[in-house]
C-alpha cells in the first residue's frame, strides 16, 4: 500500500510538471525513498516496478532498447539509493539504541560512584573530587575538602603515604592497621586506602583512592572475641563438670568399700570390751568422715545431673544467626563454605542461650575438621519449625561420614581420633542438649557426610518435661545403705 501510493503521488507530481519539460524518472525516485524508509525490500521492489510501468506509461520511447536501458537504470539506482536509505535508518536505530544503553551506564556508573567512598588527587596530594560517600567517612564537606591537601582531610596522610600512592596499589590496609578518620572528641571510622594512578593526559586528577569502612568488621571482630569468651567460659565449666562427673562415679566404689570396712573394724572392736572403746570411736570419727564425704559426692552428682542452668524463653534462630560472624570467619580461615538456612517464624523456645550456642560451635566445629582439605567443603546449620513439636537445629556436612559401629563412642568422655583433643566437646554437647530435654541424633546424610541434630521444645512442652523428670527421679529412688547411692 506504501509503494503504490508513494508511487501514485510521484505519478501525479511528474505529470503537473511536465508542461515545464521532460523529467522521465526523476520525480519517481523520492517515490522508492519514501517506501524504502517506511517499508521492506518487496515494497522498494515493488514501488520500482511501479515506477517503470508508469514511466512507460507516460513517456514515449523511440525503440524498446531506449526504454529497457533507461529502466535498467533506475532500477540499480533506485535500488541503490533505497539501500542507502535502509542503511541509514538502521544506523539511526543503532545510534538510538547506542545513546540510550550509554544513558543508562551513565546513570548506574553515577550511583555506583555517588555511593563509593572515592576521592581523587592531584599530582601534588591536593583533594580534586569527593564523592558523597567519602565526604560521610571522612566527616568533611564536599566544597570546603576541594583543593586541599589530603592529609588535613585525613590526619596521617604523609609524604610517604603520598609516594606510596602514586605507585599505586595498598597504601594502608587492615593488616597495617587502618587510619581512623576524625578528632579525638568524634573519632571517625577506620579506614583502607587503596590507590589507582590515572594516565598522564588525565589532568587534573592523577590518582584515586578508594576508600574502605573497616568499623563493621572491627565490630564483628570484637563480638566474635567476646562471644568465643563467653564460649570458652563455659567450654571449661562443662569440662569441670564432666569430670567431677567422672570423679563422682569411680570414687563411689572405693568410699563404699572404705566404710563397709570401718563398719566391720568396728564391730570387732566392740566384742573386746570397754578396752577398744578408745579405737572404735577413733574409727567411728573417720567412718563419719567417710559418710559426710560421700554425702558431697552425691550432692555433685545431683548438680551435674540435674544441672544449675538459667532457661529463659528464647528465639531459636536468632541464637543460631548470633554465631554467623564467627562461622563466616571459621569458614574463610579453612576455605569452608559454612552456609545458614534458618527459619525466623515460630521459633520461641526455652533454652540457655549460652549453652546452645557451646553445643552449636561444638558441632560446626567438628564438622569444619570433617571436611578440611576436600574439594568443595561445606558445613550447612539449618533451623526448622516443627510446629507444637519444637524447633530443630541441624548440623550437616560432606565429609566421610561416622563409622556405624563408632556412633556410640564418639559420645563418650575423653574419647577422641584428634591430635591433642580431650575428648570432651561432644560429650558435654550431648549434655548441654539433654538438659534441654532433647536428645542428640547423629545419621548420614544424602551427601555420606554426618548431620547432627537436635530439636529444642517449646516453653509449655519443656515445663511439662521437667515436671515428668523430676516426679520420675523422685519415685523411683531406691533406698540405699549409703548416702552417695
């Protein structure tokens, strides 16, 4: 429809201007321009046939050669004309395309820049342009910072750091301490720099330093020492109690013996008479001695099992995600990806937020060692809510995996396939969940390494397990001729 009409329009114009002269097929060319900016290569074709039938039409040729040499060529120079127009519209098309994909670099090189802390530098250290960012570390002024000296900007900033800044690089990194910007009254953040050198034809600027905010990870640092005390705190508590434990039970034996003995010594030396009175008290006085001592066995034993810790009402994921500074340090440190997939909703428990945490690093610690050395290491500590059930923790990794006939005896106290280990970290782990009233399971997973998991009750459902284990303990006591039964 273009071509016919474009063509038909170029008809009517050639034939009002023909009593003006001969034009032939120069008004029907902008006919084929027209089409070939609005339409494909057919219309251009067609809109070129069109024209050399009108022409035929109009114009009276002397021999049939004439005319087939003159449509000839208006046909290669109408096509050609048609190709050039095609080129442009697609070069305009491109450049559109072009200016529109530069706009919106532009754009995003702005915001990456305006929220980088950049500065640029002169050959002689003065300050040429300041990002927002940097003038927010640096507690500066964009306009009162430009053409001053660096160093007044950030105190420290010498002739050495400047020479080390036009070789480019680290000029001062967390390794060599970092600057902190700021006066002593507001001390700013700690900073890195790290310096690019521009080309010589770039002037002003000659060098730029990207600024770096060391605060945060100053922070994590500092709670990771704190937390890692806190751990270690009671890491040693547990230690103590699992060998009083330990020392509780294998004292009992030879203290029962002891006072059997006295008992019988002292029955003896009554059948002598008032004679022995002097020595049956003397071994009524230690056989008292002996009782008393088994007496604070089994109070100890008491305290260990039952145990003296503070439960408080708890958000289960949070206790986990408290720990993700120290595992993502844990990690870089062994080139172990330890990942955390938690869920945040329904996770109200009753727990001893201290200890569950003691028993979490126990086993991503255990696991981390699993998997230290292989190829694509990883260390995955889940939470899931399980409803009116609780709420479980797991903790998985790709290792090998745990022998099936050594599942019963890595619990064991002192018990250890560790250079220098005490045996004791899953031993008091297993401690620490069961006074929660949990049990520790270890399985294999999908991946043959181990996953250890634990599911932590609800607040109504943990006053109802205490209530059953101390009625339990309490009914089924024996009598027993010793106090350290």
């Amino acid at each position: 429809m273009i071509a016919c009409l474009a063509v038909l329009l170029a008809t009517l114009v050639r034939s009002a201007l023909e009593p003006f002269g001969n034009f032939y097929y120069l008004p029907l060319v902008p006919a084929v321009i027209v089409t070939a900016l609005l339409a494909q290569r057919g219309a251009v074709a067609l809109s070129i046939l069109l024209a050399i039938g009108a022409n035929l039409w109009l114009v009276h040729r002397e021999s049939v050669l004439d005319a087939a040499t003159n449509a000839a060529l208006f046909a290669v120079i109408a096509w050609v004309i048609a190709e050039v127009c095609r080129r442009l519209i697609d070069a305009l098309e491109q450049a559109r395309a072009l200016t529109r994909d530069l706009a919106l670099r532009e754009m995003l090189l702005d915001t990456i820049v305006a929220t980088t802390p950049i500065v640029t530098l002169d050959r002689e250290g003065r300050t040429r342009r300041v990002t927002p960012a940097a003038a927010d570390l640096l507690r500066v002024d964009r306009e009162a910072a430009m053409a001053q000296p660096f160093g007044t900007l950030l105190p420290g900033f010498d002739d050495a750091a400047l020479a080390k800044a036009r070789q480019g690089g680290e000029v001062l990194g967390p390794s060599s301490g970092p600057w902190t910007s700021g006066n002593i009254n507001t001390p700013g953040p700690s900073l890195t720099l790290h310096a690019n050198v521009l080309p010589d034809d770039i002037a002003p600027e000659h060098i730029v330093l990207t600024l770096g905010d060391q605060s945060q990870a100053e922070t994590i640092r500092k709670g990771e020492r704190d937390l890692n005390d806190k751990l270690s705190s009671v890491w040693r508590l547990n230690s103590m109690g699992e060998m009083a434990a330990t020392l509780a039970h294998e004292l009992n034996q030879p203290l029962t013996a002891a006072t059997v003995y006295l008992h019988a010594g002292q029955a003896e030396l009554t059948r002598l008479g008032t004679v022995a009175e002097g020595p049956a008290k003397t071994i009524d006085l230690a056989k008292t001695q002996l009782l008393r001592a088994g007496d604070i066995i089994r109070r100890m034993r008491e305290q260990v099992a039952t145990g003296s810790r503070s439960f408080t009402e708890e958000r289960a994921s949070l206790i986990v995600l408290d720990l993700a500074p120290v595992f993502a340090l844990t990690g870089q440190d062994t080139d172990t990806t330890i990942a955390l997939d938690v869920e945040e909703d329904d996770d109200q428990v009753l727990a001893d937020r201290i200890q569950i945490q003691q028993a979490l690093a126990n086993l991503v610690r255990n696991a981390v060692d699993a998997v230290i050395g292989r190829e694509g290491a990883r260390v995955t500590v889940t939470g899931r809510t399980l409803g009116a059930d609780g709420y479980e923790i797991a903790v998985c990794d790709n290792g090998d995996g745990i022998p099936e006939d050594r599942i019963d005896s890595i619990f064991h106290p002192m018990a250890t396939t560790k250079a220098g280990g005490m045996g004791l970290g899953l031993s008091v782990t297993r401690s620490i969940v069961e006074s929660h009233g949990a049990t520790l399971v270890v399985s294999r997973n999908s991946q043959g390494g181990a996953t250890f998991s634990f599911r932590l009750p609800r607040p109504t459902e943990f006053e109802i397990w205490r209530a059953r284990t101390l009625f339990s303990s309490s009914t089924t006591t024996l009598p027993c001729a010793t106090p350290w039964c």
